[in-house]
C-alpha cells in the first residue's frame, strides 16, 4: 500500500474546512486509500498545532482527538534513528525529511513546496494535496 509522510499544514487545513484536497486525505486516511507514516515528534506537532487557540474554533478538543487518534491509528510509526538537519530552510520541517527517509517513503504531502521542494534532492517526492489525492486515485 502506498505511504506518504503528510505535513502538519495538510492535516490542518483538512481540519479547517470539508472542501478541498486536504480534507480529501483526510478521508483517504479514514478510507485506508494509503498509509500515513508518523513520528512521535510529528504527532505531537499535529496536536499542538491544531489545539492552539483560534486554530480551530469550530472543533472541540473532544473532535479534534478523535480526528488526531484516527490518523494515529492508521499511521505506521516510524522511528528516526539518524539526522540530516539542517537540510530545509525551515529547520521545523526537517523532520519531515528525516521520516520519509526513514520509512523509506516517496511521498511527501505538504502545502508548503517552496520550503520543502529542497527534499526532491534526496529522490523524494513532494507534492501538493491535490497533486497526492490524483496519485491515490490511480493506485
């Protein structure tokens, strides 16, 4: 099955609103169309960063758990066992380099190309949402 390191800013903007990519690999997740490969550290971002105040005003923290444990459920943990920092431009998303080489994964999904594009360097894909959703369709 295919796996794919997904950005803080994907599962974020899934979150926010029911239109669009994002929320589509939210779904996909749900629906087991791929495998999301985390970290400790990767999920513990998600989770800061969705309960930070106004992040998501129209979740309770209740539904927001229950969004973060269905990822964690479907998720592959990975390990990380060695470091490639700094590597991006935004040392925060280094992380996710260091994942989708650990887990020896080709996808990285992410909202955010320009900072991470710098990882196709290392043979990695790094793709739009909508770009990723187009990927599992044809899998």
């Amino acid at each position: 099955m295919l796996q794919a390191v997904i950005d803080t800013n994907v599962i974020i903007a899934g979150m926010r609103s029911t239109l669009g990519a994002s929320h589509a690999i939210l779904l996909a997740i749900e629906q087991r169309q791929f495998t999301p490969v985390l970290s400790v550290p990767l999920a513990m971002e998600y989770e800061e960063v969705a309960k930070r105040p106004g992040m998501l005003p129209h979740l309770s923290i209740g539904q927001i758990d229950a969004i973060l444990n269905l990822i964690c459920a479907r998720a592959i943990e990975q390990r990380i066992y060695f470091s490639w920092r700094p590597f991006l431009p935004d040392p925060d998303d280094d992380m996710l380099v260091e994942l989708a080489l650990a887990a020896q994964v080709s996808y990285i999904v992410t909202g955010n190309l320009r900072d991470i594009l710098p990882a196709t360097e290392l043979g990695l894909r790094v793709v739009e949402p909508r770009e990723f959703i187009a990927i599992i369709s044809t899998a």
